[in-house]
C-alpha cells in the first residue's frame, strides 16, 4: 500500500483502502486526481534526478547540446535548471534563445539566486546597417515596453539584459532608450536582502555596460580606476563580460600588455561562455601580434582554431 492506495495484483487494478478478501471493484473506481499526482510524484521524481545529475555531468564535460537536452527532460525545472538551460544556449552561441530563456527565469523568479547566468551582450557579432530590427531586438523592445510587458519595470533583471541587447541596436532611437534605462538601473536603492544584492550586481553591471559606449571617448588610464572598482565589487561569476571591456579600453590607450592580460582571464575563467571566450582570443591574438610576438599570437589562434571546432 503507497499513499493509502493498495496494488491487487489479482484483479489488475489499483483499489484506494481496500482489504479483506471483498468484491473486486471496477477498474479505477475511487481513484481520485490525489491519487493520480501522488503516483506521478512518486515514480518521475528519480527520473528527474538522474536527468539532471546527467544534464549537470555534460555540462561540466564541456556538452553543452547533450546537456541542454537533458534538462529540458526535466518536467518543470527549477531556477537552478532554467538557469543551466541559459548557460547551456549561450555557450552554444545561441544567444536569441539564451536571452528568450532568460526573460523566462525572470518571469517566474525576479530577483532569483541564479541570477548570475544573465548573457548580456558585451560585443556585438553582427554588421552594423542602418536597416531592420534583429528578432532578439524584437524580444528586447516588448520586455522594455509598457503595452506590451506592463510589469516589465519591476524586473530589473530582465530590463538590464532588454537594454544590453538594444545598445547595439542599428536605430538611434532603441541605443538611446537602452541607455536611458541603464541609467535608471544603476541606481541599486538601499535594500538589504536578496532582492537588495541582485539590484546591487545589477546597478553595476548597468554602469559596465554604459562604458561600452564610453571607450571611444577614454584620454588617460587613470579614467579606468573606476571601471576596476567595479569589478572587483561585481561576484566572480560577473566578471567575464567586465573583464573582455577592460582589455577594450586598454587597447584603446594603445596598452596592448594590460589589455591581453585582462583577455586573457576571459578563456581561463570563463571557458564555458564560449562565444565571449573565442572573442577575448581573438583581441590577444590581435594585441599580441601589434607586440611583435608572434609566437604567443599563433598560439592564440591554434587555440581559436581548438575552441570552434568543439
């Protein structure tokens, strides 16, 4: 008997509370909608805990696909998997699905502990047109808007990653409004819980992100000492994107030694977010090869070479 549901195996039905030798009932009689979840909870739990254990196993195997796979197997994933689902998309450069995922998670959990899995756009990896508005635009300027996401204001989260997208828009209008809202979002307010920390890690990667338009306009390396206090205030697992903008600005101040340095961390701290990765190599190679050291740049691009074809 589970659940006060006993198994008559002679009669090859399952009859809620009966004992004794009585008068087998129909089949399914007395079997309510309890019952029936009950029974689902109780032989899928392991195969959702043995899916995820495999999804987290190919995750840290460096497969992204199979682990993908695995936990969308899962039935209702928690934050944590929805979280593994964005990382997973992003390494696989998927970025439209990684963000759609994203706007998901925040859907459900605003100010979510797995907040740090956010694939917010750090370089922009297609040409730059006057024309047209890309699909993950689309979904970034309904988040943003008021008739379309009416409670998309309450979800910094999700309106940091929409602004992020938008900054590299081809239309004025969409690079402007992202900046309007980065501005807003880095002010972090002055809560002390959960939701207090993410506004904070949130406050600073919306100045990060301002400074992706700020590069052009840097005249001396003392103007960077801000730009590394907020970095060292951001957690480790928001560095990477941080990191990949500080090379930027040092190549920009023809520091081309510091800027493969700062690179340099993206690939070997960051390893899984491998289009940022593949990118950072490519500006060390680049730096490495206005040094005169071709020997570390063609290492470089061996291992540009290794991380494409996985």
């Amino acid at each position: 008997m589970v659940f006060g549901i006993r198994c008559d195996h002679r009669f090859g039905v399952i009859c809620p509370g009966r004992t004794g030798n009585t008068k087998p009932e129909p089949p399914f009689q007395g079997i309510t909608m309890k019952h029936l979840l009950l029974f689902f909870i109780l032989f899928t739990t392991p195969c959702f805990a043995q899916s995820t254990k495999e999804a987290d196993e190919a995750y840290k195997a460096g497969n992204y696909q199979a682990a993908l796979e695995l936990y969308r197997q899962v039935g209702r994933p928690d934050e944590r998997q929805r979280g593994m689902m964005v990382r997973s998309l992003q390494a696989l450069g998927r970025s439209q699905e990684a963000s759609q995922e994203f706007f998901t998670l925040c859907r459900v959990a605003p100010f979510s502990e797995h907040f740090d899995c956010i694939p917010l756009v750090w370089f922009s990896s297609r040409p730059f047109t006057p024309v047209g508005v890309t699909p993950e635009e689309r979904l970034a300027l309904d988040w943003l808007s008021p008739t379309t996401n009416p409670s998309g204001s309450d979800n910094p989260a999700a309106s940091l990653l929409a602004a992020s997208i938008l900054l590299s828009s081809a239309q004025g209008t969409h690079r402007n409004s992202a900046m309007a809202r980065l501005e807003q979002l880095s002010f972090p307010g002055n809560a002390t819980d959960q939701e207090g920390t993410t506004r904070r890690q949130i406050a600073l990667l919306a100045q990060m992100q301002l400074r992706r338009v700020q590069i052009a306009a840097l005249k001396e390396e003392s103007e960077l000492a801000l730009w590394h206090t907020t970095v060292e205030n951001l957690p480790d697992s928001l560095r990477a994107g941080p990191y990949y903008l500080l090379g930027l600005a040092y190549a920009k101040l023809q520091n081309d030694e510091q800027a493969v340095l700062c690179w340099m961390r993206v690939p070997i701290l960051f390893p899984e977010n491998r289009p940022l990765a593949a990118q950072s190599l490519q500006e060390a190679a680049k730096a490495l090869r206005r040094l005169g050291r071709e020997k570390e740049e063609q290492t470089l691009l061996d291992e540009l070479k290794r991380v494409g074809r996985e």
